[in-house]
C-alpha cells in the first residue's frame, strides 16, 4: 500500500513512524517544511527561551536508513480522488491511502485588519517574527520622546486566555521583570504593560476550576492585567478595540484566540465542518471516500463520549494516527476487524513561569499546581521532545535560564519591523 | 570623553569593553544588528554544524549592568564632523571621539552579476542564507529529472582559496561524505562536485608554503576539487567563466574571494586608499582629523613592519582596539606619551576537517597539522567565542557532531532560493 502523509505535524509524523520499515508499505510524507515543528514551546522560542532548532527537527534525519518512507518538501495543491493523485508545487505523487494532517492554523474570524496587523504563533517561524519584533520595538522605544506613542510602543495584547495566551503571558511578564531593565537602562518598565483578554468568563477554559483559578492568580502575581469576558472587536495596528467600546492602545497584539483547520485547496467542501474541519469516521476515513483521510486538529469525529468533536490537541492526533498505522496494517493483512478510535484523555497542563504551572490528570483525578506542576511540566516536554541532542539542549536552556534569570537568545536575526505576510 | 563607536565587531567591541565603567567616558556603540558576530565560525552555520545563536551575542547582554555605555540599533547614514554628530536612521548623535570599527564587506569587484547571483558570507544572516539555500536545492533536485540540470544543481563552486574557502570546501566535503546520502538516498552524490577556485597559485595564500601544502592534500584527500590560478571572470546563475574560457556549470556560487571596507557613506574619499580602507596613522587616528579613528579591517595603517597594511583579521583589531582605548585614557588623564600600534602576530589557522586542521606561529617558529593543529584550532575558537554559554553550546555541538558523524542543524526557516539582497 502506498500511503501519502501531507503534513508532519504530531499525527503525520507518528502515523510515518508507524509506518516506517513496515513490509508492504510504501510512505511518502509531504511537509511545506523540512523539519518537525514542536508547537507546545513556540512561546519560548517567541520569547527568546529557546532557539529555534531546539524545537525543530529535521524530517529526513528521522527517517535516515528508511527502506520505505521518502519525504517531500512540497505545498500540496490539489487533490484529484478519481485517479488517486496529488498534486504539489514540484510534482504529482500517487496514492493508494491518502492521510491529511494538516492541522490548524490561525482563525481571525475573517477580520482581514486584524489578520494583517496582528501576530499569529502557530509555525516556528511566525515566533521567531514574534521575538524580532519584541526586541526591534524595544530598540525603537529609545528614540521615541512622545509620552503617548512610548506607551503604546510599551503595551503588549495577547487575545486568547488558552495555554498558548497564558504561556506567553508568563513568560513576557518574566521578560519584563527579569531580563528587560538590565538590557534597555533608559526604558521604564513600569510602563510596560502585557494585557490577557480572553472572550470566556475564565483563563485555562479546557481545564479545571483549580486550573484556572490558580492560572488567574499566578498571573496577576506577575502583573499580567487579565481581562475576562473581554471580546476584541478590532486592531488597526494601533488601537484594539473591545466589544465594550473600550480601547488599548498597543503596537504588539498577538493573537492566539482560534484555529480553523488546514482544508487543502479544492477539497470537497460539503465535508467541512465546523471550525473548517474535516468530518471523518471513527476510522479516520473522510466520509464519501474509500481511501481519504484526515487526522488530528484537521479531523472532526464525534464519538458518543465526545459529541462535539475532540478537542485539537497533540495527544488526539498521536492516538489517531496510532490507530490509523494498525487500521492500515489490518487491510494489509486482509484483516476485517477494526478498532473504532476512542480517545482517552491523560491529561493537560500549562505553565506560567518560574515554578509555576498546573496539571490536571482525569484518571486518577488528580490536580497539581506550583513547583511540582512545574516540574512535571518540565519532565513531560523534555520527554516528547524528539531528538537526544534537542532534549538535552532544551534542558540546558531551561537550566541556564532558571539559574541565571535571563532568557539570553534576543537575537534579532531578521531586519524587519512588521509581520511578513 | 564621550565615544561614539560605529560597529560591533572584534576591534569596536573590545574598545567599548575597555572603556565600560571607566570614570570620565561615556560610550554609545551603534551595530546594525543586536549581537555581535563571531565571524570565524560563520563557514559552520552555513553547513548546519552550528546554530546561529552559538556565535551571536547579544551586545545588550555584554553590557548588562554598565553605568557607562549605551547601545543603539541603528544604520550610520552621515558623519557630520564640523558640528562633531554621527546621523543614523533614528537619531542624531554627538561624540567627541569617533570610532568607525565598520569592518569589511564582500568584494565583486564591480561585478554586478556576480554579486546578484553568488553568495557573499559576511554576517550570520549571510550564513544562514547559504544554508538554506544548499538545502532547498537538494530538496528540488529530488523532482529533476534532466542529467545535465541535475548535474548543474549539485555542483557547487567556491571562488577564493583563503581560509573561509578553504574551510567551507571541506566542511561541505565532510557533508557530502557523511550526511547528504543519508539524507537523500535517492539522489547519487557520486555526481556532487565541490569546486574550489583560487586565482594565485596555492592554497591559505597567507600562511606558510607548508600550511598550503597540506591543506591542498586535506582538500583533495576529501574529494575537493582544487583549481589554483584559476581566475573567474562571470557567473550569470547558471555557468561560471574562467579566464581561460573554460566554464563550469553550477547552481551555487559562494564567492570568498575579496573584501572592501565598509567605508560610511558620505565620508571624505580623499581619505579612502586600496581596498577601500580608511587612511590612519599609528594612533588609528584618521588623517587630516582630530577626533575620527579608524581600527580593524576597515583602517589602512602603515608601519615599516608591515609597510603595505596589515592583514585584515581579527587581532589586529583587538590589538588596535587595546591601543586606542590605552590612547583615549591617556587623553582622559593629559598624558603626553602616546605608544604607536605595532601588531604582534601570534599566528594563523585554518582548520580543514575532521581531525584536519594547519596552524603557523610565527614565535616560535613553529608549525602543526593534522589531529594536533585541530586541537589547537578548537580550543583557541572555544576561548574566543563570547559567553560561557556560547562556549558549551559550541563545544557540545562539536562533540555531538564529532561522534555522530552528524551535522544536524539542516533547518530551512527561510523559505526563499535566491539571496536576499
């Protein structure tokens, strides 16, 4: 079976994985990028944590010596079901199995002015943007004598109360308090302001109370203004207009309010759902197609313990393409018995800063906060990480960090002062 | 004394830490970028050895704490020395003393279209462009199906036998030996041919007639093809001419054959000499002024030593550096001895490859190669690189990839084929 895998995101990559030296597959993974991006520390790489190719990982190493998996770096097209086709920028490849993971990107709701002038983190590149900018706008701040237009060069949004805002969040008001007035002398940082609006009535809403309670408090600690049932109406590059009527001035909105998920140009549109997703069965299978299928943020099934969908997280998408690698290898093997896919939740976590994070497990209900969620935080990512070398490079970041206070890779690598589009 | 230093490179970043937190100088240093470069390490950014980061320091950092210097990220556009003011592209500043520490850029020659298609490697950004762009092309080789593009595409040609030559060639030798094949089994890297041109007569053309001599045998040892006296007169994107009419085809064209210094623009050309180097005397004091200097490989200075100019690398600017900070405090204090510049040369390097590298010192008279110069080489480029942090990252990097066979930093976050200029 020739199996196509566009994207290799979480799911892509694992189902390629599965996949990979397994006799009677033939794997070709098709990715825009050369390398596997891992989403959960954009914040870090944003805020000059970490470095970019801490995270990253190289598609091609993980495949060195693969008998059957070859790579393509490639956009993808079109689709073309009738003759088991797809087409990219470099050439058409065919399939007898073909897998979209494509994932989510940033969902701006259709308002194009906040699209163009705020920042989305949801590649590594876009938050390598993020911490240009960062510095760059700081640096012009020194030259900058008007009262008004210094505060609004100082005020940081960040719109989207999820684990991606609150991580920001954190880890800009750490900047703030530690790192900052040690690199710019001559800026008052009092003046510095990094505001979380969420449009719900809580930080953390997937998580529980706990979580959330203790995610507001950590926060407010660090001086973050966190504004609830706080809907953002507009950004003109200047002024981020409420839904209240209220206004904040800011030059730097980051918006990590929603996703919409990556439908491929031309697909077939009566199979998009809500939240611009894929609807599939509990097989992974598009509905209406014999051999198309879609998994992780990308893909909505609903099962009877979640009949809204699941929600677009790494370990959905892992567990799908697990169980798409064994779905497959069933057909291979003439098997007709198949596993329906039952997502089984271990847990979510974030963290804030220094020592401070939350974790809730379902099964044993558990919920940890402070130091030890933050270790368990820690020891989770380290884990996932692919690659010996990134683990231990990330740890000796992490390590260096914490020790010495200064998150010390604010290098501005690109000249530019505006998100390129 | 208020100095204004234009250029963070060896020579002005050792001069502002000379003068930080010394009574009765107050220090602005203005770089286009926010870190400093650490150049000699630029050829293993370019060949995904090292991260970018690793030889970048932030100058923010360096001066964490300093009661006396101040950094501007800025581009000098005019000098304006009848009212003693240095105009930049976001303010105005004045000095008493003025450094230009600007270094020295790539060399066309006038070569226009040279210059639009070859790759310069003169910053970090430079660097990384050569990367990105070596790895795009392997990518779009794999949907090549014509012989002769296929062959143009993996040959690349270096133009320029010096050590950032030579040290490129044979980083991309090792790359090909070990790494590209793994990466790429679909393509034969049999076919892969890395040129490298020189228009004299000999390899390291600077260091002694044995460190020539061996670097030639690393190099061709590691399938490097060397051409000495060997002129190139264009390269249109496709082909490279020879003076000799003979034409080489080729994708990639890294030039390192010349520099220029970085002259700031508008600055009185009557001061300009060969190689567009400023004309100082042995205090680095530019003639014809009484408060601009000029140090490092921007500064042109005769000494009957070195009666045609001083090499352009970094000791001299450090040791310029030294002298002018010495000179500046004696001002300071109404000294009137001054000491004149006399470089000390304490030696040259060049390292080739694993396990292969060519030292000369000149006092003693000495001379190592192989496996001991590599040492030498390392542990002198790990003393040099700026930060304890740097230092590990570099040298576990090295270990990493020293054991592994492996330089895994092949990240494209760049998505673009040509240079940038």
């Amino acid at each position: 079976m020739k199996v196509v895998i566009v994207g290799a995101g979480f799911g892509g990559l694992r189902l390629a994985r599965k996949l990979n030296n397994r006799p009677g597959f033939e794997v070709v993974l098709v990715d825009r990028f050369n390398y596997h991006q891992f989403q959960p520390l954009f914040y870090q790489v944003a805020t000059a944590g970490l470095d970019a190719s801490n995270i990253s990982f190289p598609l091609r190493k993980v495949f060195h010596g693969s008998e059957n998996v070859r790579i393509r770096l490639a956009e993808m097209t079109q689709i073309h079901p009738e003759r088991k086709e797809v087409v990219t920028d470099k050439e058409s490849i065919s399939y007898d199995s073909l897998v979209l993971a494509l994932g989510a990107d940033t969902n701006f709701f259709g308002n194009e002015q906040m699209a163009r002038h705020s920042f989305p983190m949801k590649s590594t590149a876009e938050a390598l943007q993020i911490r240009h900018s960062l510095l760059q706008n700081f640096e012009e701040c020194l030259a900058i004598t008007d009262h008004d237009e210094l505060q609004r060069r100082m005020n940081i949004v960040i719109v989207g109360g999820g684990p991606t805002g609150v991580e920001l969040a954190g880890a800009l008001a750490e900047m703030k308090k530690y790192v900052l007035p040690k690199d710019y002398p001559e800026l008052d940082f009092k003046k510095m302001n990094i505001y979380l609006l969420e449009g719900g009535g809580k930080t953390l809403p997937t998580m529980t109370e706990k979580s959330s309670v203790q995610s507001l408090r950590y926060l407010e600690n660090l001086g973050v203004i966190v504004m609830t049932s706080t809907l953002v109406k507009n950004y003109d590059g200047n002024k981020v207009e409420l839904a209240d009527g209220k206004t904040i001035d800011a030059a730097t909105v980051i918006w990590a309010a929603g996703v919409k998920g990556n439908v491929p140009p031309g697909f077939d549109k009566s199979k998009v759902v809500k939240g611009n997703r894929i609807k599939v069965d509990r097989h992974c299978l598009v509905e209406g197609y014999k051999n198309i299928y879609a998994i992780g943020d990308l893909a909505y099934m609903e099962t009877p313990k979640y009949p809204n969908g699941h929600p677009q997280v790494a370990s959905v998408a892992i567990q799908q393409a697990e169980l798409l690698a064994d779905y497959f290898r069933r057909i291979e093997r003439k098997s007709t018995r198949f596993y329906e896919f039952e997502y089984i939740d271990k847990g979510s976590m974030a963290t804030v800063g220094r020592n401070l994070a939350v974790v809730d497990i379902p099964k044993p209900r558990l919920h940890f906060g402070g130091f030890l969620a933050w270790l368990i935080w820690m020891g989770l990512h380290l884990m996932l990480i692919l690659g010996v070398k990134n683990r231990f490079f990330v740890f000796f970041n992490w390590l260096y960090n914490y020790v010495t206070y200064d998150q010390n890779l604010r290098l501005i690598f690109r000249e530019f002062n505006k998100p390129v589009k």
